[in-house]
C-alpha cells in the first residue's frame, strides 16, 4: 500500500508537548504534516513547570526537517482556544487536522470530590474541546476540509471509580464529536472520536508493573488515520491500546411496546427490555437521532 502522507496539511495538537500528544505529532510531523504544538507547560495539577515540553517537541521536529511552531495558550478559555487556531492561520493559513489530546486529572470519591476539582477538569478536557472545535470548525468548513479527532477515554464509555469529573468529561467527547461530523459532512469535514489507553504521566499513581507494553506510539497510528484526507468514517469511536484497534458504539435493546405503561408493568418485562440478544445500532450520520425516533414510531404504529 502506498504511503499515507499529510504534506501541505497543517495540524493542531493540544497537549501535544507530552505523552499521547507528543508521540501524534511525531508521527504526522515524519510523514509530511505541519504542526502547531500547543502545550501551556503544566503539571497534572495545573502549576507552572519550566519544562517548556511544546517548544523542546517543536524544535525537536525543526531540526528533523519539520515543520513545526509552538503554542503555549490554554484551552481552558475561549480565548486560549481563538489564540491557538489563531496561531495556526498566522503561521500556516489553514487548519486541516485538529487533534484535542490536552488533558489533567483530580482523583477522588464522589463523597469528597471538591467542585474546584470538577471545575478544573472540565476546563481542560471538555470546556477545552469545544473552545478548540468551535474556532477551528468553521475554517474547515469554509475550505473544505477538515479532520478533528477527540481523545475520550475507557473511563468515558464504561466509568471507573474515583474518576467522576474525568469520566463525564471524556463521556461528554461523544456528543461533541457527533454534532462536528453531522453539522461537517456537507463540507468535508469529519470528526471521530479516539479512546486510548497508554501509560503516560496520567498513569501516575496507578500500579502498571503487570500492563503489556502501553506505549503512546501504539495508539498514534490510528488517530494520524483518523485525520488523513482518506479517512471514510465520521461520527464513530476507534479504540485503540496494547496493539489492538476495534470499534466502540453504542447499541441498544429493541425493546417492548405497550401504549400504556404501569410499573408493575416495568417490573415484568425489565428482562425483556433488557435483551441485547438482538442490538440496535443507530450511526451518528447520517442522522441516527432521527433513526432512534423513527424506530420507535413504528412499533407505535404497529400495535394500531
């Protein structure tokens, strides 16, 4: 198979001085791809490091032969988000790939959690998708192109404990994603989901001696896929850890129909509702809600 190459296309990457980020942008960088690293430097806290991490990845691909620029904003604020894109347009004059891989993290029980620490999480990860998505999306549309690639998480489809703001935020990464490549099919633009697992910083804390190998390199190329001008998917979830790939959607139960219900007649037929022997799957495009309701209206309309 020949080649996939992403010269005379420009990237941004959030988070991309570090773990998952750094390892995607390296990976676009060798096959061609400009790129904007954006990373504001800060530990998993939100403290100020000296570690300058967008600018050492940026000069690291400058002296490969590169092309790369760094951008130290944060997505955690609407006008991060404008200064980030707007980087890229003065640099490049375009946005092709916007790759959201920023990320923190505050452990602890919904029992004690403080709102401070959901506040916090919810800037970067979800407040930060959007503010970066909603400046970046228009220009792809307005070209023609585009790829945005959102980082959920394991965590996001099936929760984890002492995770809560995490967990919501990268459950939250669907319904964006889904509207970007509903709203961005007429144009061109596509958007799909990726949810890794890889031992990174955001490991830290958790007991890793016994994982297969996890490194961010194994999850790269399927996200550079996922933004390369010949990706055919939009509105879906790749997961990708430990050398496997496969796809995460959701399904549902065909269900029971009754006019009117009670709940004892719930109670009865919870087994019923519950069957998944028979999956549902309604795709986001080209317009899965409207499938979700039309389907229903037919089992309406079917017992008169």
């Amino acid at each position: 198979m020949e080649e996939l190459r992403f010269d005379n296309r420009v990237a941004v990457i959030t988070g991309g001085g570090r773990g998952l980020g750094r390892a995607h942008a390296l990976l676009l960088a060798a096959r061609g791809c400009a790129l904007v690293i954006n990373d504001p430097g800060v530990s998993l806290a939100g403290e100020a490091t000296d570690a300058g991490p967008a600018e050492e990845l940026a000069a690291e691909i400058r002296a490969l032969g590169g092309v790369a620029i760094a951008n130290t904003d944060s997505v955690a604020t609407a006008e991060g988000g404008k200064a980030i894109i707007g980087a890229a347009m003065a640099a490049f004059g375009r946005v092709d790939i916007l790759i959201h891989s920023a990320g923190n993290v505050r452990r602890g029980s919904l029992r004690e959690l403080s709102y401070q620490d959901f506040e916090d999480v919810l800037a970067v990860h979800l407040r930060g998708a959007f503010h970066v998505v909603r400046e970046a999306f228009p220009i792809m549309c307005a070209q023609k192109h585009g790829r945005i690639v959102l980082t959920s998480s394991i965590n996001g489809l099936y929760g984890k404990a002492l995770n809560a703001p995490y967990s919501l935020c990268k459950a939250g990464m669907m319904g964006l994603s889904q509207t970007a490549a509903i709203e961005g099919a007429p144009d061109n633009v596509k958007s799909n989901l990726i949810v890794p697992a890889a031992v990174t910083r955001m490991s830290e804390g958790i007991d890793t001696s016994a994982f297969p190998d996890m490194l961010p390199e194994m999850v790269s190329p399927a996200v550079a896929w996922l933004a390369h001008d010949t990706c055919s998917i939009s509105g879906e979830m790749l997961v990708a850890m430990a050398g496997r790939v496969g796809r995460a959607w959701i399904a549902e139960s065909p269900g029971v129909f009754h006019k009117h219900w009670t709940i004892e007649q719930v109670a009865k037929d919870i087994d019923a509702i519950r069957d998944t022997s028979q999956p549902l799957h309604f795709p986001p495009l080209p317009d899965g809600q409207l499938d979700h309701l039309l389907y229903g209206f037919a089992m309406a309309r079917a017992a008169g």
